[in-house]
C-alpha cells in the first residue's frame, strides 16, 4: 500500500531535485531521503529519478506520478485537518501564492487577520511572478494565489476581484513638476523614467493605460529597469528619475519624501485578484479563508469592495 510521507518525500524532491535540499525541508537526513524514495521505485519497479552526478531529474515515470502523488498528499492532509477540526477549532496548513506588490503590502494584514482568527491553522507564502503563483494554484502546489492580472493559466481556476489599486506617478522632491497641479501627456516625453519589468502587474497596467492615450512607453526615456517598486519608489526617493508606483507603496514607504503627479487625462488602476481551484475540495481551512476574504467586503472602501461578477473561469 502507498505511504503518503513516501510520496510527499518524493514531492519534495522532484521540486527542489536537490535530496540534500528536500532533507532540510522535511527535516530529515539525506540518507533518509535517498531510502524513501528508493522505496517508492522499488514499490512501483521503475526508477523515478535520473541520477547523474550530483545532479538529478524526473523520470517519465516520475513525471507521471508528480500529479498523482500531489493529488493524494492533498487528500491526505485534508482529511487529517478536517478530522482534527471536528474538535471545534479549525487546523491546517493554508499554502497563499502571491505576485511581489500585492504579496508585500495586501497579503500580511489579511494573513494577519486570518491568524487572529484561527491561531491553529498554519500559513506558508509563496512570492513569485503572478504567471507563476497562479500556474502554482493549477498544479495544487498553494491553494490561493493573489495576483493584479487574472492570468488564466488552466480552466479550473477562477478568480474573484478582492481590491482595486491605483498606480501613480512620484517625483523627486526637487523636481520641476513637484511644484504644478498638472501636466500634460506630451510632457512625459521629456522626463527620465524608471519602469518595472516588462511582465509586472504594475508595467502592464501603465502600458496599458498610456496607451490608451496614444502615449507608447518605448518612446519614453528609460533609464532603469528595477524589480520591484519599493526599488522604484526609493530611487525616485534619491533624484534618479519619476516612476509609477502603486498608491500602496507610496503611502507606507515613501509619503512625505517624494511628490504625486498628476497628469491630465491620466487615470491608472489595477485590479488584485484572488485565485483558487475550483474542481479540488477545500479544506476547513481553506473554506475559512474564502469565507474571510468574502466578509471583508464590508470592511473595505466602496472602490476596493469586491465584486463577484468579475470573477473569471
């Protein structure tokens, strides 16, 4: 009979293809490791992993039994935390997804809330790309994923719009227009610009939005391409440039330090999305969750409320 710590040793391995690396995350030895999963190629008589080296990869066979051995973790460990919920609190292990803006400045106080409320449900995060924190909810790698685009990376993920964001433009405290209540479109033409990466939530919605305005970005002056928009924000901050930034960003870290600008005819905003799988039962506290993010909708500001008509399948 197929043990499920066997196959979840096996899970770890084939992401990390490291045995040393699964070992530390599991907390357990890399002898250990090597014996589970030789166990489980012994058990079904064909080799999972390809071994060459100090370096390892999947299998045919190992990339057949990725899903199946992820399908029946998760089953396991559903069943261990709704059994230990019928004692009246609610357990488990909530695994969130999340792009770098929303991860860093929405997610910790709705983490933090959630964990008020059920001190015994155990929280991982899991930064990354929004194409990847989604892709990871289809590969049942997280259970939730907040992103600012509803990425559709398989059918049986939907999405829900949990906040609206507005990105703005910030200069330096010294520049030119730091003193105007406005100004032109054609204006940004003369200005240096520090920019997101071309795959960020936030470059996407003020490529998208200029355009509209018959402004292209490549025609602006680009000077830098940073990461994330802390980065943006802090080197505006110190006179390299103007950015756009998510209104989030500018009120927690550098409010007071650099100046808004406004431009006519210039309205940018982002949707956060939240993700989930639909065809997979949720846990207790998975169903917790889903049902915080939904009663928060009382709590937030009418622009931000969430809408359950927007949601895409």
């Amino acid at each position: 009979m197929l043990d499920t710590h066997q196959l979840n040793v096996f899970l770890e391995a084939a992401d990390t293809l490291n045995f040393t690396q699964a070992a530390q995350r599991l907390h357990m030895t890399q002898p250990s490791v090597s014996q589970h999963i030789q166990a489980l190629e012994q058990h079904f008589g064909t080799p999972l992993f390809n071994r060459v080296g100090r370096y390892i990869e999947l299998t045919d066979a190992g990339q057949a039994l990725l899903p199946l051995a992820r399908e029946m973790v998760n089953r396991s460990v559903l069943i261990e935390e709704t059994m230990k919920s019928l004692e009246g609190e609610v357990h488990g292990h909530l695994l969130v997804g999340c792009s770098t803006t929303p991860g860093k400045y929405v997610l910790p106080s709705l983490l933090a809330d959630f964990h008020r409320r059920y001190p015994k449900v155990r929280v991982s995060c899991h930064v990354a790309s929004q194409q990847h924190a989604l892709q990871m909810v289809c590969d049942g790698e997280v259970h939730f994923a907040l992103a600012s685009a509803p990425y559709i990376a398989c059918k049986d993920v939907e999405f829900i719009k949990y906040m609206t964001d507005e990105v703005i433009l910030i200069a330096p405290m010294d520049h030119p227009w730091a003193s105007r209540d406005e100004i032109e479109l054609d204006e940004l033409y003369e200005a240096d610009f520090i920019f997101r990466e071309e795959s960020s939530g936030t470059q996407t919605a003020v490529r998208e939005a200029l355009a509209a305005l018959d402004v292209d970005v490549n025609q602006l002056e680009t000077i830098l391409i940073l990461g994330n928009s802390e980065a943006i924000a802090l080197a505006v901050q110190e006179g390299l440039g103007l950015g756009f930034v998510s209104s989030i960003v500018y009120t927690r870290l550098v409010q007071g330090s650099v100046v808004p600008v406004k431009v006519r005819g210039l309205s940018i905003y982002r949707d956060i999305y939240l993700g989930c799988h639909t065809r997979r039962p949720p846990s207790v506290a998975q169903s917790a969750f889903w049902e915080l993010i939904i009663n928060r909708e009382e709590n937030l500001p009418v622009d931000q409320q969430i809408e359950p008509e927007t949601a895409v399948v």
